[in-house]
C-alpha cells in the first residue's frame, strides 16, 4: 500500500470538483429531514451503508480491472435511477480523469465515466490497489458531504471533522467488504439503494437557487 499516493489521490483539495457537489446532502437540509450534527451523523452513516458501498465497490473493480470500465459504467447507471445523480456522477467523474491526467498516465476511460469508476481507473494508474481505491470511495461518500453541512447547516468545522474520525472505522469495514467484490461479475457487485437521494435529486435539480450542483 502506498500511503502518500492513497493520501494524494483522497485529499479534499484535489481539483476534482467534489467541492461543488454536496453528495445529496443539500435537499436533505431543506426538506428539514438534517438539522444538526445527529442528523448529519445518521446521513453519513447510511449513505456509507448503501451508496457509499456500491461506490467503494466498483471503485475497488474498476482498479483491479481497468480495462472494463464500460461495463462497471453501465453497472452504474442501473443502479442509479435518477438521471440528475447520474449526470452529477459522471461530471465527477469527468473532473477527476481531468485532474489526474497531470499526475499520472491513464489508459482510455471513455468520454465521462461515473465517478467510481474513474477513481478504480485513477487509483490502478497510480498504482493503488482495490483496497485502497476502495478506501478513498468510501472516505469521499463522507467527506464531501460533510464539507457540505458545515456550509448548509453553519456546523463548527472542529465537530464535523470529529465525527468524520468517529466514522473512519465505519470507511474501512465497508472499504474491505467492497475490496472482496472486486473480482466479482458486474451483476454481481453490490446494489444497495437509497430512494430518498434519488428524490432529493430530482427535485434539487429544479432549483433555481442552490449552493451545490448536487
């Protein structure tokens, strides 16, 4: 495992466009279902459980094969009902090959790969392995959220980043459970869902005032 390049690729300051995104948190806070750090903790831990999972997963296989990100993105997109979290998903994804062209060589991943995806392929051409590409899914699903509610919800930073370290074991568990899929047939992969991201989506994506894309 390389630590300094996992760390390079998982850092929140990579120009990746993550910052511009609040992964589903922001329709959340308006519809008043988060209101303060609690309710952010529930957030973060199920969407870990269900998206962040899926996302760990093909992260973890699309590192360990990259030569068929075709297939996990289309493994994707049937695990995302709702067009405009796909449509955020591939920007994402879009951004990151962007940014990790200046640090690494990547193979061909075709025109805007979801964001896991790209990530499985970034980490493989960094030299990572589906453990650790696993790991820097996982923190993402976290990690940018988080970010989000301290704008949203006007949250002390110092209690957020509290309960990111609080839920760093829940990152690796679900991490290491998504590596041992990564040699798994497409439709085998995890597929758990979270409606309520998927509704929050749609109807985020009819704002005319927002803070986030997503």
């Amino acid at each position: 495992m390389s630590l300094a390049t996992l760390l390079v690729l998982a850092d929140g300051r990579l120009p990746s466009g993550g910052h511009a995104h609040s992964g589903g948190l922001e329709p959340q806070v308006s519809a008043g279902r988060v209101r303060e750090l609690d309710s952010v903790a529930e957030f973060l831990r199920g969407k870990l459980a269900t998206t962040g999972l899926v996302a760990a997963a093909f992260a973890a296989a699309a590192c360990a094969r990259p030569g068929n990100g075709a297939e996990f993105d289309q493994g994707i997109d049937v695990r995302t009902p709702s067009p405009a979290l796909r449509k955020a998903s591939r920007a994402q994804g879009r951004a990151l090959l962007r940014a990790a062209r200046a640090m690494w060589t990547l193979p061909s991943a075709g025109r805007e790969p979801h964001q896991p995806v790209a990530l499985g392929i970034v980490a493989s051409a960094a030299g990572l392995g589906a453990l650790e590409a696993a790991v820097a899914a996982a923190h993402g699903t976290v990690s940018g959220a988080a970010s989000a509610a301290v704008r949203l919800l006007g949250l002390d930073p110092y209690a957020v980043h509290g309960l990111l370290a609080r839920l760093a074991p829940d990152c690796d568990r679900i991490a290491a459970a998504a590596a041992k899929t990564a040699g798994a047939p497409v439709d085998d992969l995890p597929a758990a869902g979270a409606p309520l991201l998927d509704i929050g989506a749609e109807l985020h994506a009819t704002w005319e005032v927002r803070l986030f894309a997503s």
